[in-house]
C-alpha cells in the first residue's frame, strides 16, 4: 500500500558527501518504475538541501532510463552558480551506475511584488460536490483525490476532451515547504497520458504499459506561490499536442479560492509496442 508517509520518505532524499543525496528503494511493486513525478519531486528536494538560503522555483528534468523501485537511486547536485539573488544547480539522478535522469533547477532569494496578475482558474466542480478516487492503482493512504467528472477512468468509451481537472489534497502537513513542493510536483506527471487518450473511444489510461507504450520524458515545473499540499489543489491539465508518438501538456495548480500556485509542462511517449508483449496472468 502507497501512503502519504511513503512518498514523503522517498521524496526527501538525505545527504551525502560532496553534494550527493540519497533516496531510498521502495520495495518490490507491480511494475518496478519510479513515477516521473517522484524523481522530480526529489531533484526539488535535494536543489533545496543543497541551497538552502534560497527556495526552488523552478525544476525541469529530462527522464532518459527508467529508474527501479527496488533500489536506492543517487542523486548528484551541482551548483553552477550561486548567486546572491539566483542560483542554478544541475540534478543528476544514477542508479546501478547508469544516468536515469537529469535535470536542472533555479533558486530564487525572494523579492516582494512589484506587480502581480495569474490566470484564472477554470470553472468547474468544487471537491465537496466530488466522490473521492477509488481506481485500483492510483490510491494513495493519507491523500485524497477527487477528479471533475470521474473522467480519469478505465472505461474506453467513455470519451471527452484531452484534459483532466483532478482536486487533491493530503492528510498531514509536511514539516519544511521544500516538500509541499516535492508532493505538489509528484502528482504533476500523473495525468497527462490519460488525458491524452480520452478523445478516442478505444483507448484508455488502463491500458497504458500494458497494451499500448507510454511513458514520461520531460517535464518541467515553477513554483508561483507558497502552496499548503493539506488543503485542496486543483491540477488542471490540458493536452496541446499529441501525435507522432508523443503527447505535450500544459498544467497549472489552484488553490480552492482561486490562486495560481504552481504551472507545469509534460511531455510523454504514447505509441504502440515495438515488439510482442508477454501474456498478463490475472490472479
């Protein structure tokens, strides 16, 4: 079972000498792949460790080898400059001696407005109108997730258009804002595929891994505003392109009242097999 718990011990990645970090396996699961999300959401953490006078605000991560849940994964962090106002790092995350991804982030040593304006948030369903997300797979002991429209589903023909409005929230506070951040980017990666796949009416987010190829490459998120991951956030996702293989997101994060906290971009893989998959046992 996923818990809240879990991911914050995963998430936050313990230091080691000359600017390394350290986090720690999971353990055996179905499919033994470390979300995208997660490793983003690490690199988040670890950019903060390593400068810790200045807040991320900014972290993007290029996903070239999938990364396993059975063992530990190091993380490398390399200030390119540090500097009294920003700072830039490269993230490198290795496990079993091999690259699985690499990433770059900028630290900001705050400043207050000089001017201010976001985008609206969309229109749609408050959580208190939604029943709580039940898809075997997604649940997670301590968050609740709750989609506009039950539109994150198995059921192929249920189509729509390629974006998903998913509210979350999480039981227990985090003790440093560095990992409400590093909570807000895990969910990040979660729904760009399955949008991407409700316009068409044969396919849907079950069968991805399974009978269809998908996978995340990219992505990229800022951070606007402090955000509180124990009161509901909107993700807002929207596919802008998919074709050729590939799908391109575009994201943004809302608190309940309205206020834009973070805006993120994915990219993914969407594509058939390139060679026969094995048969699944159903147990």
């Amino acid at each position: 079972m996923w818990s809240q718990a879990e991911l914050l011990r995963l998430l936050d990645v313990q230091p080691r000498a000359g600017g390394r970090y350290l986090a720690p396996a999971h353990g055996p699961t179905e499919r033994n792949v470390v979300e995208a999300g997660q490793l983003l959401g690490s690199a988040v953490v670890a950019a903060a460790k390593q400068v810790p006078h200045q807040r991320v605000v900014s972290a993007s991560m290029i996903f070239s080898r999938a990364a396993e849940h059975t063992a530990p994964i190091s993380l490398e962090v390399e200030v390119l400059r540090g500097g009294r106002t920003f700072s830039s790092a490269q993230v490198r995350a290795h496990q079993h001696d091999a690259l699985c991804s690499a990433g770059l982030v900028l630290l900001d040593a705050e400043a207050p407005d000089l001017i201010r304006s976001a985008a609206p948030g969309p229109d749609v369903d408050p959580p208190d109108r939604l029943r709580s997300h039940d898809l075997p797979g997604t649940v997670v002991a301590g968050r609740d997730i709750r989609v506009v429209d039950d539109a994150y589903t198995d059921e192929a023909a249920r189509i729509g258009p390629p974006e998903l409005f998913v509210w979350t929230r999480f039981q227990d506070k985090p003790e440093h804002q560095y990992l409400h951040a590093a909570l807000l980017t895990q969910s990040t990666t979660h729904w760009t595929v399955a949008a991407a796949l409700r316009p068409h009416a044969e396919l849907s987010q079950s069968m991805a891994h399974h009978s269809i190829s998908t996978g995340i490459t990219m992505a990229t998120i800022t951070f606007h505003d402090v955000a509180d991951v124990t009161q509901w956030l909107l993700y807002a996702t929207r596919v802008t392109y998919a074709g050729r293989g590939h799908a391109q997101s575009e994201g943004r994060v809302y608190t309940e009242a309205g206020s834009l906290v973070a805006s993120y971009a994915v990219h993914a893989m969407v594509r058939v097999f390139d060679r026969p998959q094995p048969a699944r046992t159903v147990l």
